[in-house]
C-alpha cells in the first residue's frame, strides 16, 4: 500500500524523505518538484471553479427543465415524484453528499487495520460490502429532519406516508444497490475467495434491507435535529449531541439485530460450505425486502397519523 501511495499526488512529498535515505536522491527531488507544483495547480482549478460558480450559479428555469432526465422520471405517482426529488438530494445538497461520502469512506477506514496486523486483507474483503450496505440502509434513519420547514408542502400536497418512505429508499437504492453488488463483487475476488460472493451479497442485501426497513419507521417516529440547508452539515447546537448519539445507537443496533438470520448461513458460508453461500444469498435477499416493505408500510402509517406533530418536530 505505500509503494502504490507514494507513486501517487497524495504520497509524493511524505515518500520522498525515504527515498532520499535509502539513496534514490534523483527520485526524492522529482516528487519534490511534483509536490510543490501540485499545489498551485490545485488553487488555479479552485478558483476556476469558483469563479465559474459565481458568474454562473444554478438557477431554475428552461434551462434546468430541458437538463437530462432522471433515472426515475418513468416511476408513475407521488412514489416517483418524491424519489426523483430526493435522487436530485443526494446530488446537490452537501448534507447527503456527506452520507454518501460515508458510505465510501468507512471501509476504507477499515482497510487501514489491515497494515496494522488487526485484520487480514481477507476478512477486509469479505466484511467491506455488508459495512457498506449497513451504512447504506442506516443512513436514511434521519432523512426527513433534512427537508426542515419545505416539508410543510408535502404535507399540505397530502402525500402518502407509504409513498413518501416508498420514494425516499427508492432514491437511495438506484445508486446504492449498485454500489453495494460492486463492493461485493471486488470484495469476494479480492479476498481471494470467489465462491463467497452469494454469501457476500446476501448479507448486504439483508444490512441495507434492515437499514431501510428501521430507518423508514425511526425517521417518522423520532426524528432528531439536523442542520438546515445551506448550514454546515457538521455544526452541531449545543445540547443535541447526546439525543443524536442515542438514537444513532438505537437504529443502528436495530439494524444490527434485523439482519441476525443471514449471518448463521453467512458463518458457515465463510467456514466453506458452498449451499450455505447460496442460502446467505436467498435468506438475505427475502430478509431485506420483506423489511424494507415491512419498515416502509408502518413508516407510512405513523406519518399519515402524525404528519402535523412530524412538521413541527423537524421545524424545531
């Protein structure tokens, strides 16, 4: 992994000491030189970019109406008008571009105790893509608090519930499950272990399914503060960090727990039995749809019951 990062803008100058010290002077002064040009380069292509926004920001209009459809724009009803909103979410808004950098960062984060000897690169292979499709489903367990006062249309548009949580993990899934099969896929082939594969994605069908599944319920039921658009999407007030860690805690192990069936045929998938990887495939594919439904009918329900106290709830 060093060799591969020093080769790299992100390794140039750190690695360049070493070389110098083990006598590859020539070396250790070219990625000097390509270091220190890095950064003038980088702040002309910032400022062209923020010139370009400046003279030219978003604006609506024609413009934007005649831009390239939505991968949604067939889904009929109020299902697809909310997932195509929520799709445009997860492209603009900083706030989601967060979660969505979560999603890619976090195994990552996991690659690292890999060098430290915690984990084998095995284990990181096979672990990566049900990290990522837990991360994936858990990330909705706060969506609406996100909307803030503009939900009061949705509510006054009599939206229903089911289609409003219907569209939400739609949104998510488009890009999502992509991802996730991915993940998997490079996952099983890098731990060098491809008959895991069904066993792999079978798991993290059943984490992203739980995941969607609570968070179509937790995000109606106790939604917790979140920052507004247009605020940092890392600012927290004062007094709110205890209330988001415990209900972080609570959908998270939900989570955790509704996924608990695939792991048995998982386990035994991992120890080498070939018709448990097949079973971890089917048992996750059914566990995860049959919650994502599950979450998706009776979040529906309680929004339609509470839609006034949930408007003044994410208004605070």
């Amino acid at each position: 992994m060093a060799g591969v990062l020093a080769l790299t803008p992100l390794g140039w100058a750190w690695s360049a000491p070493w070389d110098a010290a083990t006598g590859s002077v020539l070396v250790a002064l070219g990625k000097l030189v390509l270091a220190a040009a890095l950064v003038p380069l980088l702040m002309r292509v910032w400022a062209g970019l923020l010139a370009r926004h400046l003279a030219h920001p978003t604006t609506s209009g024609r413009a934007v109406t005649r831009a390239r459809r939505s991968v949604l724009a067939a889904v009929p009803g109020a299902v697809g008008a909310v997932a195509d909103r929520c799709l445009k979410y997860w492209r603009r808004d900083p706030r989601y571009s967060l979660s969505l950098v979560m999603v890619f960062v976090l195994p990552l984060l996991v690659l690292v105790l890999v060098p430290l000897g915690w984990i084998s690169l095995q284990t990181w292979g096979l672990v990566v893509a049900p990290v990522v499709g837990y991360v994936l489903g858990w990330g909705l367990h706060n969506d609406i608090a996100y909307d803030a006062d503009p939900w009061w249309m949705h509510l006054a548009a009599h939206v229903p519930g089911r289609a409003d949580r219907a569209g939400r993990v739609l949104a998510s899934a488009v890009w999502g499950l992509p991802v996730l099969v991915l993940a998997a896929l490079g996952g099983a082939v890098l731990a060098g272990r491809p008959e895991m594969l069904p066993a792999v994605l079978g798991l993290s069908l059943a984490f992203a399914g739980a995941g969607y599944g609570v968070s179509s319920v937790a995000a109606v039921l106790a939604p917790y503060w979140a920052p507004a658009p247009g605020e940092n999407p890392n600012a927290t007030p004062p007094g709110a960090g205890g209330l988001m860690m415990l209900a972080q805690f609570v959908t998270g192990t939900a989570t955790l727990v509704g996924a608990v069936p695939a792991v048995v045929p998982y386990v035994l998938a991992w120890q080498g039995s070939t018709t448990a990887s097949w079973l971890t495939l089917l048992v996750g594919a059914v566990l995860g749809g049959a919650l994502t439904v599950v979450g998706v009918v009776v979040g529906g329900r309680v929004m339609d019951r509470r839609g006034p106290e949930l408007l003044a709830t994410v208004r605070k």
